[in-house]
C-alpha cells in the first residue's frame, strides 16, 4: 500500500488555521468574497455538513479488518458487472480529467486499494468497480472524449439505464478549461435518462482565481438554465492538495444513503 498523504484525514485539516482549513474543507465557499456585491450565494452552501457528518463520513473510507475496501472487479460488458448489491456512485469524465487522481484521493485512507490508470488517455475500456465494505460501490467509468473508445457510448449507456441500484453520477469536469463540447454529450445523456447528477470541478490548484471564478458562475448559470436532474451546487477538488476531497466524501455518504441526517455546520 502506499503512504497516506498529509492532509487526507480530516485530523489533519482540523490542525491548519482557520481560512486554510475553510479553503481545503469548502473551496467553493473560499470564492464567495470575490463575487459582486449581492451575488445569490446559495447555490455555494446546499450542502455543508457540520464536522460530525464529516467524520462519519470519512470512517466509511477508512478501511479496517471490519471495513474492507476493495477492487472487486471490470467490466467490459454489462453482463461482466458485479451483482446489484449496494448503493452505487459512479463517475464519468473526459480523458486525463483527472479521475483517477480524485479516486485515488477518496480512498487514500485505504492505501491498500488499487486504482487502475490507463497508460495512454483514453485507451480504458473497463469499467472498474470497488466495494466500500457493506456500505456502497464506487464506480469508475472510461474516459471520453480523446481517443475513447468507439464502444464508449454504447457502454456507458447500457451501464446507466440498467444499473438500478446506481444513485447519483458525478461528471468530471477540468476546473481549468470548463465545460467542454463531450462534457455537454454526457451530460445531454443524463438528462435523457433522467440519472441524478453531480458536477465536479477538478484541478482547481492549477486554475488562477479569476479563471476558476469565472468557469463556476459559468457552469452554475449552464446549470440552473439548462438541466433538470443535475444538483445544483458545485463540488470543486484538488487532488493534490485534498482540497474539496473531504466534502465529496460526505456527500458519496450521503447520497448512497449511509449518513442519514447531515448537520449543517
């Protein structure tokens, strides 16, 4: 297994000063003072667990001798995947969106667990599916966009009008470059099916504040707009520096139906 990072556990952020720990726990939140003067600001704070909700949530991605997390299986065709057992997250994204990264970061509590990463982008064609205890599964989709695979539509489709045990999906989203041409084909996808969605901002340690403020009212405008079942609040992450990473576990928690009440801080 590999090292557990600084700052994966909420242990760890609780020991930063107080504007580092907001901005690592809720950036989104770290971008409303740079809005206009009476800008709507509750699309930033739909969801904002307190820290006892965070803890939970967290003991669900801290694997045990009790609490096994664990790669259970790919898939290339709907009749490969696991059995409907659990709740089910899954998330979609461009290729090098950094998927793998924020995956790899939701689990680094259970250093033990392998996220598996295509060597050249867009070349995987599996979908991966990894078993959080007795709890959920969280499901990796293949990359679109640059050089996907030709079967990637028909793959994707057929994995989210049969998987009735799936609750929310999260569509990845570069929080450098915004929503992109293939990012509004899987979201139209959504949309039809009328899958519950989720959008996440990644990279945001890579995008200037002005270039990240400017994508988030963007999308949050696209959102509140053009679709129906995606929630409206944004979910930004960095991968590097755990940023958004412990929020988006609370929410995973949430959703697939394992933190019943969520405290508002």
């Amino acid at each position: 297994g590999r090292a557990v990072p600084p700052l994966a556990a909420l242990s760890q952020v609780l020991r930063l000063e107080r504007s580092r720990r907001t901005a690592i726990v809720f950036p989104l939140q770290k971008l409303e003072r740079y809005l206009a003067p009476g800008a709507d600001t509750a699309r930033f704070r739909l969801f904002q667990p307190g820290l006892a909700a965070l803890q939970r949530a967290e003991a669900l991605f801290r694997s045990d001798r009790g609490h096994p997390i664990d790669y259970v299986s790919s898939a290339v065709r709907m009749d490969h995947a696991p059995p409907l057992a659990l709740p089910e997250v899954c998330f979609i994204g461009r290729s090098n969106v950094g998927k793998s990264s924020l995956i790899r970061a939701l689990f680094s509590l259970a250093p033990k667990v392998e996220v598996r990463v295509s060597k050249t982008p867009g070349h995987t064609k599996k979908i991966n599916f990894f078993k959080v205890g007795k709890y959920f599964t969280l499901v990796d989709m293949p990359g679109y966009g640059y050089r996907a695979p030709q079967d990637f539509v028909e793959m994707v489709e057929a994995y989210l009008q049969e998987r009735h045990n799936l609750k929310r999906t999260f569509i990845l989203v570069d929080g450098v470059v915004g929503l992109q041409k293939t990012d509004h084909i899987a979201i139209e996808m959504l949309e039809e099916f009328g899958i519950p969605y989720v959008m996440v901002l990644t990279k945001i340690d890579r995008a200037s504040r002005g270039v990240l403020l400017k994508n988030v009212l963007e999308i949050q405008e696209f959102v509140k707009e053009s679709t129906q079942g995606c929630f409206p609040q944004l979910f930004l992450v960095s991968s590097v520096e755990f940023s958004g990473v412990h929020l988006l576990r609370c929410f995973v928690a949430h959703v697939t139906g394992n933190l019943p009440t969520v405290e508002a801080s």
